[in-house]
C-alpha cells in the first residue's frame, strides 16, 4: 500500500467521522456519545502487519503529527522499516556485547526512532517501504533467520580465534533480502540526500522529545530505567506521579501537542474491534473467544459485552492499582499507539483518541476511544515534545 504527500484535505478524508462530527460513538450501534474537547490531525492509519514493529509506527506517527504542529504543509510519510532496520542492527551489536544476556527480539521503545535518527538519520516511506515486493508486512521468517544467526555468533565467544565482524554483514544481508537494500543515498523532488541530510531537512530536534511513566518502585519526580524487556537500547523515562502522569497528558493535548503511547493492550476491557478501551468494574461481564497474537499486531481474540456498548462503572485506579498489576506482571508492556485527542462521553468522562497501527479495514477507521481509567491503568509511558511540560512540571522532574 503506497502512501502519499498529505494535504489537511486528506488527513480529514481519511479520518472520516472522527474529525467531521463533533459528537462521535465506537461502533455501530453504541449507546457511547463521545463529545471532541481537542483533536488533531495526523497520517492515515497504517498496518504494521504481521510483525512486532508498532513502537516505530507509533512513534513516526506521532513525529509526522509533530511536523505538521510545526507548521509543515506538505508532510512526506516516514519509512517505519527504514528505523527498524537501524535498530536491528543497533540490537545484534549490543545483543553480541552483553553475551545475549539482553534481549532480541522484534520488539522496541519510543526512545529507540531518536536514537536511529541521530546515528543514521531517515528516509521518507516513498524511499524505503520495507516491502521488497511483498503486498504485507510480515516479519516471522525474518526474525528466525536473524535470531539464528545471532544465536551462531554468540556460539564463538570464548573460541580462541574470537567473532569476526562478518557477522555484520550476514546481518546486513538478511534485512536486504527481506526489506530491501539500504538507501545511502535518494532523491526528494528531484533532489539528491541521504538518511542524515533528510533528517537534518525535517527541522526536528531529537534532544526535544522525553518519555514520562509512573511507578512507585523508582522514586519520583527522578530519572529512571523503564523496566521492561523491549528496552533492550536502556532508555531513561522521568517517573512522575500518576495523577501528575494524566494531568501532563490532557494539557498538552490542550496546549496542541499529541504524544505516543505505550500500553498494555491484553486486557479484556480493550476492544480494537468495537474501537474502545475500558476497565469495567465487573470484568466478568466481558466474554473474550479466541487468543491474542503474541505481537499484539492484530485486533487479536473476539471481546463481547456491554461495556464495549455503553458507559458503565469503571474500577477506581490508584497509584497502587496500577503498580500491583506492574509488580504481579498483569501489566505488560504490549504496544505503541499515537494519542491525538482528547474526548468526553455523556456522563462526562474523558476518553483519549489513540490511533492504532492495525489498519483501518474492518475497523472503526483504525482509532479507537480510551478511558481516562484505562489509561491510568495500563499505560506504560508517554513520549511527547518537552515543550508540552509547564515550567513547574520541568522544574519538579529537573529538565532544563
């Protein structure tokens, strides 16, 4: 599936009802009557297919959001692969380092696409699809043929004659053969470039952008480790209070900013397929058939119930709500998805806007609705531009 240069036009065709009206619903049928506070507008819904990659989609999503606050009016879409190829690469070095005591695996973080750009760059999607002739993303022979030989590397450390830096270039060779040859140099327009000159041209600032969590085992207002195994590059989030958390979410939303959004997303309350997240007070009232891709990287297992149809009470989340399902791993870190609004439902509850990477088909355009509790529950950070954080946020977590 190309993309193309988008127009504001565009963006509100292909986002249809969910800009168009000002009073919105999940699906067909729903009782849910979700009024927009704040919306913005961002890239069509993509598909990450069958692979492990939202972390990029997710984030470029939010990064071409970022171009357009900025003021870009014609936004040329990002390679997605183009960065998972770079982190590959990143990954199979540091997997050689740590003796494969770190992990390897399709998965990332946010914080991962800053520090491909900032040793590589980035090439738009027009330049590297990542397909290579495949009409989908699918990612599972790929990954064996590089975990395999990543797992014969690791096999010669400790061998008298030690690794030879080849194992680079097999590497190299398999991404090739899956997503295409590296793109060292292109033309935009009629203008020769390469990775670094055409992120140097998009004007964004690497150093800008921070993630934000909340958990209680770190100390807050403080610099951490976000624990979780897809971290593999060691990032560091701020860890802020979770009342702290919501309130920096909802006024930058309001300040104009969007942010990318990490969560678990293996709950019974979220529906991709009835375009809504919930944590119903009664979990037993949602029936869930079939099972979940171990990716995330569908709508996954059938959920039915009333809550998906109609407001109902939610749990009440905590500062200990949340971190006994982080502690008891009932809170795991699952996907990356792209909050671009802000949303109140008849009763007055606030609801995100979160656009997915699953595709927009048979879905309800590819977005769907996120309660506040919810997201309190299992969010498991936040990326976003510093300039959303009020001075006395910057202050109480020490950012300059």
């Amino acid at each position: 599936m190309k993309k193309l240069t988008l127009f504001l036009s565009a963006v509100i065709l292909s986002t249809g009802v969910i800009y168009a009206q000002q009073i919105s619903t999940n699906i067909e049928g729903s009782k849910y009557q979700f009024t927009k506070v704040i919306s913005y507008e961002a890239t069509p819904v993509e598909s990450q297919g069958m692979t492990g990659t939202c972390w990029s989609f997710s984030a470029l999503s939010f990064l071409e959001s970022e171009l357009m606050r900025k003021g870009l009016k014609e936004v040329q879409p990002l390679s997605e692969m183009y960065i998972v190829r770079k982190a590959y690469e990143m990954k199979a070095e540091k997997y050689l380092r740590m003796d494969g005591k770190v992990n390897f695996s399709e998965g990332g973080a946010f914080h991962d696409i800053p520090l491909v750009i900032k040793n590589f760059g980035i090439v738009p999607y027009s330049i590297y699809d990542g397909l290579n002739g495949a009409k989908v993303y699918n990612h599972s022979e790929m990954f064996k043929e590089l975990d395999n030989e990543m797992k014969l590397v690791l096999a010669k450390v400790g061998a008298e004659e030690g690794v030879s830096v080849e194992y680079k270039k097999k590497i190299s060779a398999i991404l090739d053969k899956y997503l295409g040859p590296d793109p060292s140099t292109f033309a935009v327009k009629g203008q020769k470039s390469d990775p670094k000159s055409y992120a140097k041209q998009l004007g964004l600032d690497m150093d800008d952008y921070v993630s934000l969590t909340s958990f209680s085992n770190h100390e807050f207002n403080k610099s951490c480790m976000l624990e979780i195994p897809d971290n593999w590059a060691w990032g560091t989030s701020y860890n802020v209070p979770l009342e702290d958390l919501v309130n920096i979410t909802v006024d930058a939303l309001k300040k104009g900013f969007t942010l990318a959004w990490g969560a678990d997303v293996s709950e019974k309350g979220f529906s991709f397929k009835n375009g809504i997240a919930v944590v119903p007070e009664n979990s037993a009232t949602i029936e869930v058939k079939g099972k979940d891709n171990r990716n995330f990287n569908d709508a996954g297992a059938s959920r039915m119930g009333n809550a998906f149809l109609s407001p109902m009470k939610e749990m009440n989340i905590t500062q200990e709500v949340r971190q006994n399902g982080y502690d008891n791993k009932t809170t795991t870190d699952d996907h990356g998805m792209h909050i671009v609004g802000l949303y109140t439902d008849q009763n007055g509850t606030r609801y995100f806007l979160v656009k997915n990477s699953w595709g927009a088909g048979n879905y309800p355009k590819g977005y769907l609705y996120v309660s506040e509790n919810y997201f309190r529950f299992k969010t498991i950070n936040v990326y976003l531009h510093k300039d959303a954080l009020s001075e006395e946020v910057k202050s109480s977590i020490g950012l300059k």
